[in-house]
C-alpha cells in the first residue's frame, strides 16, 4: 500500500536550471504548474464541507469557490491556447488540444466562463449585477447570517446575480434551478467538455 504521508521532491542541478530558466517553454510550464496551484486552493476550500453541510458557511464557500474555479479555468484556458506554441507536438497535449476544439467547452467558455471572470469574479462590475437585478422579478434575500460575527454571514442576493451571470438564466423562473444545475455539471464535468453535453 503506498504511503500518503512520505513526502517527495523533482529538483534538476544549477547548470541545467540556469539553461532552462531563459527558455519561454520552460516560463510556461511553470506558469501552468501556478494555474494548477491556484485551481487546487479553491477545491480544497470545497472539499472542506461535505454535501450535506447545509450551514451558510458552507454554501458560501460552495458557490464562491465554483465561481472561482471557472474564472481559473477561463484563464487556464488562455494559458492552454499559448501552450501550443511549444507542446502541441507532445502527446500529452492531444486531450488539452481536444478540449480547445471542442464544441461545448468553447460554448462554456465564451459564454459561462467569460462573464462571470470579467464581471463579477477577477473584476466586479455593478453595471453586470444591475442587469441581473433588472431582471429579477422577485423578492429575494439580501443576506443571511448566523450569530454575531462575519463567520456565517452569507449575501446570497449577490450570489444569486453572480448565478444569473454564469447561466444567462433569469433566476426566478420556473425550472431554472433545474437547468443551472445542469450547467454547472456539465462545466464541472472533465468528460463532458469532451463527449458533449448529451
């Protein structure tokens, strides 16, 4: 059985990190390992409440970090497209390439991935979450909160826009839960980018 406390490292010499640190194929594998990095951070705060935590923590962080993993991913992909430059020829790059090629993922990514990056993720835009409200016909929840500190404070209006942004959907009609639902699997997926959403 293998054992997952033994710690490891890949390290190269002096010389040959010297040579490699001016190559650009070499700034962008390292710039890949930090987009990885980054996508890892934001699943381990998902991993951290199980799915039958109902509490506004964990829904807070359950929304907030898929928010963030598709903005990151929106970015990797930028990243992914650079790559070719040098690796398009290595196999690994094949299923990286399929996805960039692929129907539903550049549906996902023009039109899911790129809003909620730019407006309400990495920048925040009131004139995005302005639409979102003008179309709510509704009287939802501003905020929810638990006690009396910021732990389990939860502004789900703002959340509920961020929704509306990710899936184009008006979030008070009937069966749109239903269909969001739907898009953040497919989104969340790593085989559906490839087979389709079908």
């Amino acid at each position: 059985m293998p054992d997952d406390t033994k710690r490891w490292t890949i390290e190269i010499d002096k010389p040959r990190f010297d040579k490699l640190k001016s190559e650009e194929r070499f700034w962008q594998l390292v710039t890949l390992s930090r987009a990885i990095n980054a996508l890892r951070f934001v699943h381990a705060a998902l991993l951290a409440h199980p799915a039958d935590d109902d509490s506004l923590r964990a829904m807070r962080t359950r929304y907030n970090s898929f928010f963030y993993n598709c903005a990151l991913l929106y970015e990797a992909l930028l990243l992914v497209e650079r790559l070719a430059k040098h690796f398009r020829d290595v196999p690994e790059f094949t299923p990286l390439r399929e996805i960039l090629k692929d129907r539903t993922a550049t549906e996902i990514r023009n039109f899911n991935l790129n809003p909620l990056r730019n407006q309400v993720t990495f920048r925040f835009s009131e004139d995005a979450i302005g639409g979102q409200l003008m179309k709510m016909d509704m009287q939802p929840r501003f905020v929810s909160g638990q006690g009396t500190t910021n732990e389990n404070v939860y502004n789900e209006l703002a959340d509920l826009c961020t929704l509306g942004i990710f899936s184009g959907l008006p979030m008070n009609d009937a069966g749109a839960l239903e269909k969001l639902g739907e898009q953040i699997q497919t989104t969340t997926d790593p085989c559906s980018s490839i087979h389709g959403r079908g």
